[in-house]
C-alpha cells in the first residue's frame, strides 16, 4: 500500500467553505488526504462562475491533484481543464 497522500482540491466560495465544510468533516479528510481550498466566488446556486480567469486559474491548479470537488462558486469544469489533469481520479 502507497503512504502517499492523495491530494484534493476543493473549490467553492467562502459560505459553501464556513458553512459546509465543518471542522469535523476536514479532520476526517484530513486523515486519508491531504487538501486545499480553492476559494472562488460567482455564479449562483444554479449557475456556475462565467469568469475566465478564475477558470484559468483553477485549470493551473489541476495538474498535481487527485481529487476535484466543486460546489457554488465554482467555475465549470471543461474539457480542457480535464486533459490539464492527469492525475484526477475523483
């Protein structure tokens, strides 16, 4: 079994963040994952975030994770952030 850690990325915006994700969900990510926040705001509860550089942005992001999980705020996830991603499993 690998003793590396997967890595997750998590990208919404802050109330998804406070609200959502509390303490004890993070400590258990934490435990099998480690994770960062990619804090990111627009769109709406049924439309995602139209800004492109927040898009490009989260694009750069992909190439070292293993994990994406997007709620609220997020931009939406394109065909060419998904190649950008080689590693994404989840």
């Amino acid at each position: 079994m690998s003793t590396t850690r997967p890595k997750i990325l998590i990208a919404c915006n802050e109330n998804v963040r406070n609200n959502y994700l509390a303490p004890p969900q993070i400590e258990r990510l934490e435990a099998f994952a480690a994770w960062e926040w990619f804090p990111c705001e627009g769109g709406g509860i049924y439309d995602t975030n139209s800004d492109t550089a927040v898009a490009e942005k989260l694009q750069q992001q992909l190439s070292t994770v293993e994990g994406l999980v997007v709620c609220h705020g997020a931009p939406t996830i394109s065909a060419a952030m998904m190649d950008a991603a080689p590693q994404l499993r989840l």
